[in-house]
C-alpha cells in the first residue's frame, strides 16, 4: 500500500452476466498500459462470485494491480459503485461492467475527455448490433430523458464511463440509479459527454431477455422520471392524478344528480359506485401528495438543492499579491 | 462576525439572478454603484443560472473591476427560485434586496425600500405602480395569479410578480425556498418564518435587452403550489390534525350513504346484487375516512424525525418599544 496512487482507478462490480474476469482484465489493462498511465482494478462482488475473482486474486499475487473487494450478497450495485470508489485512489475512476460492453480502446478515449476537462465521459455504443426489442427500449429511454440530456446523450445506461472521483461523491446515487449515473451527473451540473464506442465483438450476440427484466427496467425508468421531474414537487404529480380522477368521478356524480331529479332510482346504479370510487381515489392521491410536499418542506433546510460552479470559499478576486 | 477574510461586513446585500443577460449585467452593475454610491456598506451578488451566453464572463469581469462586486456561478440553470436561494445563501448583509437582472426594476428604489424594512417589517416588497409589460401576456395573467394567492394565503400582497423586494436576515434563515416558492415569496415568509410584511410602490422600465423568460404561467402548476403554502401552516405543527378534517368528512359522508341505503333498502326490500351499490359507498367512504387517519400518523412520524434531525428557529417576534 506505500507505492504513489495510480492515475486510474478501473472500478469493476461483478453483479450480473460474468464473464471470464481474467480476460476482462487482460484485455482492458492493456490499453491503459500503453497509454503510460498507472492505475489500479477494484473488483468489487459478491461471495456467491468467488469462483469468478479467485484467479484475479492469482493474478493480484504475481503483482496486478488489481484489488478484490467483497460484500454482503443483496447490497445494490450502486453502493458497491461506492463502497469501490470510497477505496479508490486514482483522481479518476473508471466504471467497467463485468461482461465485455465497447472495445477496450474505449477507455484511453473517455480518460482523455475527462483529462480535457469534463467531468464525466461516457461511451456510447455505436454501430448498435443489438435486438430490436433492446434498440425500442433505448429510444424511449431516451425520448423521455431528452428534456434534461438536451438530446446530448444517446446511451445513458451505458456501464463503461470515465469520471472524476467528485462526481461519485456529490451526485446523490442510491438504489438502482447508479446505471444512470451520467443522467443524474449532468442533472447535478456536472460536464458529461459522450464517445462513440464500437461495440465488443464478445457483447455482438443479439440477446432478448424474458419479460422480468424489461418489466424491471419498466419500473427503474419510471422510478427515475419520478425521481427527475417531481421530488422536488410531489403534489404536482399526485395532485394531476387526483383532480383528474375527482373530477371525472365528479361529473359522474353530477350526471347521476340530474337523473335523480328527472326521477330515476340512484339505489341499484352501479356507476354511482364508480363514481364514488374515483372520488374516493382522487382524493387519497392528493392527500399522499400533500404527504410528500410536507416531507420536501420539512427536508428542505437539510440540503442545498443546487451546487455552485465556482466554489464561495474562493474568493471572488485574486488576493492582493 | 468578522468576515474570515478580513473584508468588512457589507450592511446591505443585492441579489441579482442572472439567466441570458449578457447586455443588462454591465449596465446594471452601473446603475446599482450610482444608486447606493462608492461606499463599502453594500455588495452585489450576480447569481449566474447557468446561462448559455457570455453573462457569467461578463459578471466576472464587472466583479474584477469593482470588489463590491460577487459573481455567484451555478452550475446548470436550476430556475429563478433556486438562484434567489443561492444568493440568500452567500449574502453577508444584515439586509438584503434582490431584483431582476433584466433592468426593469430600477435599483434607485433601493434605499427608499431598506429605509421602509428598518421602520420595523421584516420583508418589503415593491409592486409596480405603471407596469410596462404586454397586456394579454404578462398583465392579465399575473392579475389572476395575484388575485388567487389573495385569495388562498390572505397575505395583502398587490403584486407577487415583482422581484425587487427587501428583507432582514432573519427572515431569510428561517425560509428555504425550492419548487416555484418565488412566486409568492411573501405569502411564503409569513407562513414559514412569521415575518411582518409591507409595500411600497416602484418604477418600472420596459425591457431593453433580451428575451422575457416568464410566459403564461401556468395556472394547475400555481394552485398546486398554493395548496401546500397553505397547508405548511398544518404541516409544521399538527399534521394529524389537518388529515382528520379531511377524515371526519369522508366519515360523516360514510354516514349520509348509510342512512341513504338504510332508507332505500326499507323501501324496495332488495335481495338482487345491484341493491349493493349504497353499502358498498358507504364502505368506500369509511376506508378514506381510514386511509386519512393513517396518512396523518405517517405525516406526524415525518414531522418528528425532521424536527430531531434538525430543532426548528423559532418565529420572527419583537418587544415593540
């Protein structure tokens, strides 16, 4: 542990599809042994994954930079992206997934952009050579995330990123989000950019999943819009839902009114319980709104919800020198 | 509190959001040295909202020329709310002012709105006397929007639209604005810090340079924001209790539908599915009642561990003399 820091840190988790981890890391440490920077690999994983980081251990013991972190098996790859980068010690991080994603001359590129001054350089696979269905989902992803990636961005979930160590510590990153880290980093104000990548020809096979992971995925995009457009205002999302369920239920009841007047029996019209429900509906959504708004305002002391480019404490005019 | 750099405490502190001003920033930093004069008991803080013209070079080179000068740089734009707040934040006076950046408030109006703050209020706003802006796009709107937030907060307030306003430090250490809180600022200080308001009319110029970036506001947006405003008074002290007004009249509704379905079962004698539909309102009406409740306890849970988290300033009060 006495040797300088490295200039790169490659983070690694190893939480999904592994692969062969020695390959991976052959393959991805030559480049960057070319390019004459030093770094380090942190793979971090899970004990049910031994059988996979056990040769890297090899390796690490003939003198590879490599570092082998383990946690419990059910902790998110998002608090291993942070428990890997709370270890780093290279000013910039490199995010790898553990399966073969873009070639491996992807990561002198991003470091360049990151040395260059962005913040955040994500690779963007392109020529795709992937299903039709994969293709669809990235589109709408990224229609519905345009507003805040300025259509700038064409492959957010894109695991391998170069970034500074910053921008892991400041953007709020909890739960699943992690896989889009350059969506919430730009959203911080962080400089992101992207690099055309060509796709790894190991990652080439078109792969169709079954219906849970893009059911998960539905969940994870939905999540994150929610996250992006309203936790600032929830009452802006609930209280849309509710007043237009009120206010159907509302007309039902008006309608319903009138019939009464005209004479009709209420007692056994099925759609006055319709009525009363959307009502009934409308209203919870409001109240849990109102709910979310008293959190935000009882919260919003604790955090400032903006960060400044040029930091206060450096002051605003050179000291008289 | 001595300022660490040794620089004397400015008394009063401007707060200008800037967002694509790049003509106004030099001429407004004029007009605000001729209106409060070349002494040292004031700074102007240019809060650059992540603009994408030259306005954050030029306020840097306005802050080089003169010391009085503070660029404050967000790193994207966060909105007119979180740009006021970041001033706040960063403003070292006792009493503070903020204006648009866009030269149609006059900064000659600024002495005469400090001397009315230190005649015993906490927060002046000024309202504009002869408003030079478009009818149909600017005036009318912003008289329904000013009429509204009369009618929900009871705050006496002519004109929430107009930015330059003057407050005390105190008042601004117990409101954290977020959301759109900046359009109806006042009502949003009596609510959260109990600050003593008043206004006074000022001028008003047609813009010279730039684009307005208000449009039509948009009116569902407004009232949502108007609904928590009115709740916070709730929110702060007893949330189980405002959740109970909505409970007790979901449950006496519960009531009426039972008394509805007891008369109308007397008078069929139904044993057919669709004599159900009353007691099945009826059901419905007491599991909001139910739901309500519930949502209050949640609502007390969040009141008290935001309140450990963080014990809460006491209100703005004054021994009159």
């Amino acid at each position: 542990m006495s040797e300088s820091s490295p200039d790169v840190t490659v983070i690694v988790p190893v939480v999904e599809r592994p692969t062969s981890l020695t390959a991976l890391y052959r393959e991805f440490a030559a480049p960057l042994r070319q390019s004459g920077r030093s770094f380090e690999f942190v793979f971090v994983s899970y004990p049910w994954f031994r059988h996979l980081t056990d040769p890297l251990g090899e390796l690490a013991a003939q003198g590879e930079p490599i570092r082998l972190i383990e946690a419990m098996q059910g902790v998110s790859e998002t608090a291993l992206l942070k428990l890997a980068a709370a270890s780093a010690r290279g000013a910039v991080l490199v995010t790898l997934p553990a399966y073969f994603q873009t070639e491996a001359s992807a990561i002198p590129a991003l470091l360049a952009r990151v040395e260059a001054g962005a913040d955040l350089a994500v690779a963007w696979r392109w020529p795709r050579r992937d299903s039709l269905v994969n293709r669809l989902q990235n589109r709408v992803l990224h229609l519905f995330v345009g507003g805040i990636t300025g259509g700038r961005l064409h492959d957010v979930a894109c695991g391998v990123r170069a970034l500074r160590r910053e921008v892991v510590q400041e953007v709020p990153l909890y739960g699943e989000f992690a896989r889009f880290l350059p969506l919430l980093a730009m959203r911080e104000g962080f400089a992101v950019e992207e690099v055309q990548s060509p796709v790894h020809p190991g990652a080439m096979r078109s792969r169709v999943y079954g219906p849970g992971v893009y059911l998960r995925r539905l969940i994870d995009v939905v999540g994150l819009l929610f996250l992006l457009k309203f936790t600032d205002k929830p009452l802006r999302f609930f209280g849309l839902i509710g007043s237009v369920l009120s206010g159907i239920g509302a007309i039902m009841l008006a309608v319903l009114f009138f019939q009464r007047l005209a004479g009709e029996s209420l007692a056994s019209r099925p759609m006055l319980l319709l009525a009363v429900l959307l009502m009934v509906l409308g209203i919870q959504s409001v109240a849990l709104g109102l709910i979310g708004e008293m959190i935000v305002h009882l919260t919003a002391s604790q955090r400032s919800r903006y960060r400044l480019r040029t930091s206060p404490a450096r002051p605003a005019r050179p000291e008289a020198a | 509190m001595p300022d660490p750099s040794g620089v004397t405490r400015p008394h009063l502190s401007v707060i200008v959001p800037v967002f694509n001003e790049e003509e106004n920033v030099p001429l407004l930093v004029a007009a605000v040295r001729e209106a409060l004069g070349d002494g040292d008991s004031w700074e102007l803080l240019l809060v650059d909202d992540g603009s994408t013209d030259r306005s954050a070079a030029e306020a840097a080179a306005a802050a080089a020329a003169d010391p009085r000068v503070r660029p404050v740089e967000l790193a994207r734009n966060y909105g007119q709310t979180l740009a006021m707040q970041a001033g706040f934040d960063q403003a070292r006076g006792d009493v503070v002012v903020s204006m648009d950046g866009d030269l149609q408030n006059d900064p000659s109006d600024i002495p005469r709105l400090v001397a009315t703050l230190e005649s015993g209020y906490d927060l002046v706003a000024g309202y504009r006397e002869r408003r030079q802006d478009k009818l149909v796009t600017r005036k009318i709107p912003s008289w329904v929007a000013n009429r509204i937030i009369l009618a929900v907060t009871g705050v006496r307030i002519r004109d929430n639209g107009c930015s330059l306003k003057a407050y005390r430090r105190a008042a601004l250490e117990r409101m954290h604005l977020y959301s759109d809180m900046h359009r109806f600022l006042p009502a949003f200080a009596a609510a959260t810090a109990g600050a003593r308001i008043t206004e006074i009319p000022v001028r008003h110029h047609p813009r010279r340079f730039g684009q307005s970036k208000y449009g039509l506001s948009r009116i569902f947006k407004l009232l949502a924001d108007l609904l928590t405003l009115t709740m916070i008074a709730w929110f702060r002290e007893r949330p189980l209790a405002l959740f109970s007004i909505g409970a007790a009249t979901a449950f006496a509704l519960g009531l009426a539908f039972l008394g509805w379905s007891a008369v109308a079962m007397q008078r069929f004698e139904q044993a057919s599915a669709t004599g159900y539909v009353l007691p099945a309102a009826t059901l419905l009406w007491l599991l909001l009642a139910c739901y309500l409740l519930m949502l209050g306890l949640i609502g007390e849970v969040a009141l008290r561990r935001a309140r450990e988290a963080k014990p809460e300033l006491l209100p703005i009060a004054v021994e009159r003399a």
